[in-house]
C-alpha cells in the first residue's frame, strides 16, 4: 500500500514500507474530509503539495527524526510524537524526511473555498509543524472516534467543528498580537437568533444560516456570539437541544430513540454521550430520577 497522503500530489521515495489500513470519509460535498490511518517505513523522503489545506495529529507512535521544509523557508528539526500538530495550506509544497515511522494520525482536509465561506482569510492561515494544542487535538480525536464508533453527523455538525479548528490555527501564530475587542449582539438580535434556534431544534442548523438570521459576516456573527452568550454557536445550540430533552424526559411519554430525534441529534448514542457530558448523567438515569406524578 502507498504511503501517499489522500489528496495531492507529489514524489515519495520510501524503504520498508508496511501495508496499512486507511479510512476516510467526507462531508459537505467531500469540501471537509476525514483521513486516518497507520504511516509505517524504514525511511521515507516526501515532497508534497495538495490544493487542500490539511490539518494533521499524531494519536500513537512517531519517528525517530522528522527534517520538514515547508514553502522553503519554514522547517523543523525533531521527532514526532503524539500529540504532534501540523497544519499545512493549501498548495504549499512540504519537502520531509522521516526516519523510523510507526505512527497512527488523524488528518483533516478542507477545501479553500470552504474556509473562505467560514470568513476565514486563506492567505491568514499559518504553516505550522509539530505544534502543540490541546483544544484542537481533543477536538480531532473525539471526531474521528464518533466517526469510528458509527455516529452520522450533520453537516451543521461538521461546519462547527472545522471552524473551530481554523479559527485556533488561525490564531496560533498570533498570541503575542494584542487581541482585538469584539462587541455584542443586540437585544433583538439575540432574540432573533433563539426563536429560529427553537423553531428548528430537530432540523439541521448552519453556522451561515444563523448569520443571516442575525445580518452579519459569519466570522463576525461567531465572535459576536460568543462574547454574547460565552457559547460558541454549536455549543449554544446543543444546550438548547439537551433543555429540549429534558422537558420531554420529563413528561415520560417518549422513549429514548424518539426523544433524540426529536431534539436534532443524528442518532440515539450521540444524544446519550452528549447529554451526559453536559449533564453528568445519561438520559435513561435522568428520566428514571424523575418523581412520578
């Protein structure tokens, strides 16, 4: 099997090459794609360009010397281990020696026009080589681990989450710039946005319709929101999906699997694990906690 990353194009010289497994699945019209697989060979030398940007995580294992120049200027000299975060722009030629590989990664691909839609500038994006990030890392895992585990997610779903990890590369480059002032939504505009919000819980809601809902770019709605409520939008909409649930849960006249329909969640587990990370409970303990009338 190849070593060749799933998008792109380019040379790759390799020894010791063991076939692995690769699993891949995309979203929104293939514009975000999830890749994961083992990368195992003595010593490989790659040279690569993708019109993708890709964001990738060491989950297991590593190398015994990672040499990356990227766009002939930025490099790095170390190994990889997990935990391990590169994030490469699109069309950006990366040139990297790897010695010794046996690792697992979890790569995320994202079309440029996608990013653009977000209101993320392309030509703002960094080229960044084994970083560190907590927040991106435990993101990434927690996606493709649901994805493993069999979870459908919505497009409104995925649209969040890249937008979350673009925005944090984004700034990752940038903590010592003094960090710009965002204002608040209005009254009304709050307003606005939690009556769509409630009249399409069950359905299927978009970062970018909910800009519209409130008449801003969809980068600045995010922010805007955000400095609001203390959520972001994803965030916002999953606490009114589980306050939903547990009004329902309350009247007993639902079984589970309805109840997760009903509050927009794409299936019965997805809704069980996230009302119990939100909650601390699960939704069956919840319902059987509830005094009968």
């Amino acid at each position: 099997m190849s070593l060749d990353p799933l998008l792109g194009q380019g040379r790759i010289q390799a020894s010791g090459v063991m076939a692995n497994a690769t699993a891949s699945r995309g979203w929104l019209d293939n514009r975000v794609i999830l890749d994961h697989r083992r990368w195992t060979c003595m010593e490989a030398d790659v040279t690569w360009s993708a019109p993708a940007h890709v964001v990738i995580l060491t989950r297991q294992g590593g190398t015994s010397r990672t040499s990356i120049n990227c766009a002939g200027e930025t490099r790095y000299r170390g190994m990889d281990r997990p935990g391990s975060l590169s994030f490469v722009p699109a069309n950006v030629v990366r040139e990297g020696n790897y010695r010794d590989a046996d690792l697992v990664y979890t790569a995320l691909w994202i079309d440029p026009e996608f990013t653009a839609r977000l209101g993320i500038r392309n030509e703002t994006l960094p080229t960044l080589l084994n970083q560190r990030d907590a927040a991106i890392a435990t993101a990434l895992q927690a996606f493709q681990e649901d994805h493993a585990a069999g979870i459908e997610f919505d497009s409104g779903y995925v649209e969040h989450l890249t937008g979350f990890i673009l925005h944090r590369i984004a700034q990752l480059d940038r903590r010592k710039t003094k960090s710009k002032t965002y204002g608040q939504l209005s009254g009304a505009v709050l307003r606005r946005l939690e009556e769509f919000i409630d009249a399409h819980l069950a359905a299927d809601i978009s970062l970018q319709q909910l800009a519209d809902v409130a008449r801003l770019p969809v980068d600045t709605f995010a922010r805007r929101f955000k400095a609001t409520t203390g959520l972001a939008p994803y965030a916002f909409i999953l606490e009114q999906r589980v306050r939903r649930a547990e009004m329902i849960l309350r009247a007993g006249e639902m079984p589970i699997a309805s109840v997760a329909a009903r509050t927009g969640f794409c299936s019965q587990s997805h809704f069980s694990g996230t009302f119990k990370r939100l909650r601390g409970i699960t939704p069956a303990a919840f319902a059987r906690a509830i005094p009968e009338s």
